[in-house]
C-alpha cells in the first residue's frame, strides 16, 4: 500500500512539472530530437 501511495506521489510530481509551459518547450524538443534520430537514414 505504501509503495502505490509513493508511485502515486512521484506521478504526480511528473504530471505536474510536464503541465510547465517552459517543462513543455523542453518535452517537445525531445522527442523531435528522438523522432529526428529514428528517421535519420543510417550509414552502412
């Protein structure tokens, strides 16, 4: 019960900080950096 309660805390944080207008700036550069990287075409 103590170790839901703790993940439910840390979620919370998490949601919280992501709900940041400068958080979501960040996120966002991210995942096109990772999504960049994915369809980047690779050297053989």
């Amino acid at each position: 019960m103590m170790r839901k309660a703790g993940a439910l805390g840390v979620a919370k944080m998490v949601y919280d900080q992501a709900r940041k207008p400068e958080n979501q700036a960040r996120i966002k550069d991210v995942v096109a950096k990772v999504k960049a990287r994915r369809n980047a075409p690779r050297p053989r």
